[in-house]
C-alpha cells in the first residue's frame, strides 16, 4: 500500500515536471531569435509598403500639378486659389481635361486616338469598381471620385464629346460649339462644383454659360495655333455670313471680314456671361471658386476688343502677367 502511494506520488511529480518542461520549451519557442527576427521583418516590410504607397501618392499628384501647369496654366492657377479640400481633385481632374484634350493633336491616325479614348472610357468604369489603372492621371481621378462621390455621367460625356471632335472638322455653326463646350468645359464645371459640395440649380445654370463662354474664348484663342497647322475650326455659318474662307484664316488675313467673324463669335462669348451672372444673386458663395475661371475669359474678351478684334494681333499671344494678382483679387472677393 505505501509502495503504491508512492509510485502514485512520483507519477504526479514526474507529469508536473514534463508538464512545466513543454511549458518552458513552449516560451521558448515563442521567442526563440528565429520568430522575433520574422516579426521584424513583417513590421518593417509594413513601413516600407506604407512609405511606398505615400510616395506613390505624392507622384501621381505632383505628375497632374506639372501636367496641368504646363498645359493649362490658367486652370492651375485657378486650382491653386480653392480651397484644400478641393485643390487636389481640382487638378485630377483638369489633368484628365488636359489628358483628353491633346489625344487630337498627338496621333496622327484617328484610329489611335479611338484608341485612348476607349481607355479612358474603361478606366473611368474601373475608376468607379475601385480598380483604377497604374496611371498617374488615373490614380489621382479615382481618388477625386471617391472623396467627393464625383457622377460618372459628366466624366463619360467628357470623353464621348472629345471622341466626336476626333473627325478634325470646322464646327458647323455656333450652336454646333456651343454643344461641344456644353459637354466638355460645362461639364467639368459640374464636377468642380461637386468637389466644392455645392449642390445648387443657380450655380448648375451659371455653370453651363461660363462652360459655353470658355469653349468659345477657347476656340478663338486656339485659331492662330490651329491656322499655322492649316486648319480652321471656327463656325462654317459666321465664317461664310461674312465671306471668310478657311484660306483667310490660314494666311493670317487682318482684313475687315475676318474681323467680323472674330467679333461675332466673341460677342457670344460675352453674351454667356452675362447670362451666367445673372443668377448670381441666387448662387451660394461656396460655388464662386468654381467660377474663377471667368477672370481669364474676361481678361482675353477685353484684349481681342483692345485689339479691334485681330485674332492674330501679337498682344494675344502673350500672358497677362497681371492674371494671377486678377485671379486672386476675384478668389478673396468671392464673386464671379
């Protein structure tokens, strides 16, 4: 009997020594040099994607600051005077203006330019599933859209306008560029107002007229450039009211008809303006942001006037250095 109790005692004592010695070799293994050296490497390979993914981020949004800068020097210089929540999304989306805008000027089959225009029309699908493509331009635009919840009807219809204005033709009319710009400048205005949170029918109806006025001012401004390359855009209609044939334009005539065309087209120009203002009494300061690149319409009317309506007149071709003091002036007054 006392044998037994013994050997009951030992057998206890030896199952809590094994039981403490897989304790210990447990701990052990638990902090053994091999896992601790795992777990750093896990934690620093986390920093490093982490750093990476800043660093990603930063270029992509300093490749839309120099794209826009270098292409649109107007629109980044209104971009830089709203507010920070929107700045960023502001030139993502001006970079994809700038991106869409020069696919005419740089293929030289219509074919290549169906082409990235059909890329872009999947991106912006895959922009809005939340897998946007490796491309700077895109990267920033999926990070525009989800921040502010950006329609993807107005970033389409960018894209689908751009892609009929692939045929290389003279508009047929002025309403013809009217619609283009309605479709193009128009709706990047709705888009800058949505970065901006306004959600207001005055400020939509603004919208469209300073879209329009843009489009046009665009087109004239575009005419010297697009002339010294033979080619004329400016409405059929207007041109042939006053018997100016593409060939004027291509010669860079100055005679009294070509003037005519030029101020016909820029009083529309005008015209739109003043239309856009007269809901300002009903559009909510938060919008006028938006709405500075009216300075820079103004500025060009008030020039083209100057120089009694020349579209080739040298002062046209140069910067107003006064713009970005003109710009600001506008931003701290918070009107349009």
């Amino acid at each position: 009997m006392l044998k037994g109790n013994m050997a009951a005692g030992v057998s206890v004592k030896h199952g809590l020594l094994c039981s403490k010695a897989r304790l210990i070799y447990g701990l052990q293994r638990k902090i053994s040099p091999y896992s601790v050296c795992i777990q750093r490497a896990a934690e620093i390979q986390s920093v490093r994607a982490s750093s990476s993914t800043t660093g990603d981020s930063q270029h992509t949004e300093k490749y839309c600051l120099d794209l826009v800068r270098s292409r649109d020097y107007d629109g980044f210089l209104s971009s830089l005077l709203l507010p920070e929540k929107a700045r960023r999304s502001s030139l993502a989306l001006r970079a994809f203006n700038v991106e869409l805008a020069q696919v005419k000027d740089s293929v030289s089959q219509k074919t290549i330019g169906l082409m990235r225009m059909q890329f872009w029309k999947t991106a912006i699908e895959e922009i809005y599933r939340d897998e946007p493509p490796n491309q700077p331009v895109s990267t920033e635009l999926w990070r525009a859209v989800r921040t502010h919840k950006l329609t993807k009807r107005w970033l389409l219809r960018i894209i689908t306008e751009r892609e009929k204005d692939l045929d290389d033709r003279a508009y047929r009319n002025l309403q013809e560029l009217e619609a283009y710009s309605e479709n193009t400048q128009s709706s990047l205005m709705y888009l800058l107002l949505e970065c901006l949170g306004v959600k207001n029918v005055h400020a939509d109806h603004a919208a469209s007229h300073i879209g329009k006025a843009q489009g046009i001012v665009t087109c004239l401004r575009a005419t010297p450039y697009h002339s010294s390359r033979r080619k004329v855009y400016l409405p059929m209609d207007i041109c042939m009211l006053h018997g100016a044939s593409q060939e004027d334009f291509i010669r860079g005539s100055r005679e009294q008809n070509i003037r005519d065309v030029v101020y016909d087209i820029a009083s529309q120009a005008h015209v739109h303006l003043q239309h856009a203002r007269s809901f300002s009494h009903n559009v909510p300061a938060a919008a006028a942001p938006a709405f500075l690149p009216t300075v820079v319409l103004e500025d060009y009317l008030h020039r083209v006037r100057r120089a009694d309506f020349d579209v080739f007149h040298k002062s046209l071709q140069n910067r107003n250095p006064l713009l970005p003091i003109q710009l600001y002036i506008r931003s701290w007054k918070k009107t349009y």
